[in-house]
C-alpha cells in the first residue's frame, strides 16, 4: 500500500484542535450555579445519553480522519516486466583426462574447473548454456539449455575416468561447434579448458578451428596448470595412492592459434585465483544485451475511505437531531 499525496496527512494535526474546540465550546454553552456542597448530588443516577455524547464527537472525528486519507489516495501496484534479450549460445568444453586430478589448483584442476564453472552459469541469467567433456574421446553431457539446474547437476557429475583417457583437443572442439552449428542466436561461444597436449582423436585441432570458424563461432581457450612441474596422485600396486610431480605439458602455440582466429582470447590459469579471474573477464567480454520494459498499474482504495467518512456524517447529524437533540 502506497499513498499519491501523503502531504494531506498533516491535516490530522487538527484533530487536538477540534477536541480542544468541542470541550471549549460545549463549557461556553453549559449553565453556572454556585452552591455551598454538592456532596448531595453525588449519588444521583447520570443519563445513559450524558454518558454517549462524545460518541457524536468520536464520528465526526473519525469521519475526518477517513476522508484525510481519502484523499491522500491509499493505492496498491501490481508491476510486469517484458524482458527482451539477445541471448549468447555457450558451450564449456572440460579436459576430464588423468591428469585433471592435479593438485597445483585446489582441491585439484578437475574440482576447480567445476566450481569456477558453475559459478559462471549463475551469472548467466538468459543464456543457453551447454557441456561437452573429453579426454580420449568427446561426449556432450548437457546440450545448450536455459535450465541452469539441469546443467550444475550435469556439472557436478562431471569426473575423471568417464572416458577413454588422453587428451583430443580437436575431438572436444568439434563436438562443442556440432552443438552450436544450428543455433541461431546472434553470438555462438565456446569456452575451451584444458591441461595437456592433443595427443589422441579423431579430429585434428586445426580441422576443428576451420569449422568453428566457418559457423562463425568465438572460442576462448584457457590452459589450466602451474609452470614447471605440478602435484599428481599415482596409484600404487598396493592401492595406496602416492603423489608425484610430473611436468606441466600444454599446447599454448595452438591455443592462442585457435582463440586469435575465432576472435576469441586464450587464458592461462596456474592457481584457483587466476581460473575464477579469467571465468569473470569471459562474462565481462561476453555481455548478453538484455532490455526490461516495466509496467506498473495501480489500483484506488479511496472510496472505501470516503463512504466511511460519508456514513459516519451522517450517523452523527442523525444522532445529534434525534437521540441527543436536547444535548448541547
């Protein structure tokens, strides 16, 4: 509940005044007598209507309060929004090979990924966001959904071991643009994530960058892992598992190839920080053009208001010539 004009409120400030009026005026009009005592008049019965005369006052203060607030204009709003986007169609393609489970980012690379994507996904409110994962082969575990809970469960399902191992670059690029090739959205992403080097796969990468390029589709590619060599769990043959440093191996020479020509940019990662960082410069790049029209109506409760003050009028003018007629 919203008031038009709460200024008129003030006007209630006159109400002491009128009560200060009526009791001034209603001693004016009563007769004096002196007399010695009235200890004899003190058991005498009082008048059932000596006892209700302020009620003519209480309606008619009541009457004006209700008709102050009338017209104040008591409203309540109901607001629509029509929201129009221009939505971006992204893919996240994720290395889950082996040596995602490196420890130079915590609690690993794999879990980061994970953590720092769907953080992204939530700040995508309007975008149709997909997930391809590969290692050895490429599989899409969500395809471009504007459910967002759908896609973070699809996330954090996400773990290493869930295909062949090794490292297809090209095999992870070009089922990301299969998804996006029949998109009809304005701009097609693709955010790239891997550890290694192409090593395996069915697609080579620079086949892959031809495609992409062809459905004019912008990939960003981020290299996760520190320099120099990083933490990696081994099995051991007695089921222990023993960490490792192993060296640090990524195909930075065809990352930024494939990001420069899609006109997309290639990140480094080689903490936690840096990852979140890149996640976030990657939304700024890429803003989705959103434009809400708001529509608010309101809905008047003055009338209430005003049959009330009305009716109460007409109860005390009632009253005062009827009942209290012989009352001052």
């Amino acid at each position: 509940m919203e008031f038009a004009y709460p200024v008129f409120f003030w006007l209630l400030l006159l109400i002491p005044v009128m009560i200060y009026w009526r009791i001034a005026r209603r001693k004016k009009s009563q007769g004096v007598m002196k007399v010695s005592s009235v200890a004899g008049l003190r058991g005498l019965p009082v008048s059932w209507k000596v006892r209700f005369r302020p009620v003519l006052l209480a309606l008619r203060i009541l009457a004006y309060a209700a008709l102050v607030t009338a017209l104040a204009r008591p409203q309540t709003s109901n607001t629509s929004e029509n929201i129009d986007s221009e939505g971006i169609d992204i893919v996240m393609a994720i290395d889950i090979s082996g040596s995602m489970l490196a420890e130079d980012l915590q609690p690993n690379r794999m879990e980061a990924a994970k953590k720092v994507a769907m953080d992204f996904v939530d700040k995508r409110i309007s975008d149709r966001i997909g997930l391809v994962v590969f290692s050895g082969e490429s599989f899409t575990q969500c395809p471009i959904t504007t459910d967002h809970a759908v896609l973070k469960n699809q996330i954090m399902q996400v773990k290493s071991g869930m295909l062949q191992d090794g490292t297809a670059i090209g095999m992870g690029l070009a089922t990301s643009v299969d998804r996006l090739r029949s998109s009809h959205a304005k701009s097609k992403v693709i955010i790239l994530l891997t550890d290694g080097v192409n090593n395996t796969g069915l697609v080579d990468p620079l086949t892959a960058l031809e495609i992409a390029k062809a459905f004019k589709i912008r990939v960003y590619t981020i290299g996760v892992g520190t320099q120099g060599k990083a933490p990696f769990p081994m099995p051991m043959a007695d089921g222990s598992v023993q960490m490792v440093m192993q060296d640090v191996q990524i195909d930075e020479p065809l990352m930024k190839k494939i990001s420069k020509e899609t006109g997309g940019k290639y990140f480094r990662a080689t903490n936690t920080t840096d990852l979140k960082n890149i996640y976030s410069e990657i939304d700024q790049l890429e803003k989705t053009k959103v434009e809400i029209t708001s529509y608010k109506r309101y809905a008047e409760h003055f009338f209430p208001l005003a049959m009330l003050a009305l009716a109460c009028i007409l109860l005390e003018v009632v009253l005062r010539y009827s009942v209290f007629r012989s009352l001052p």
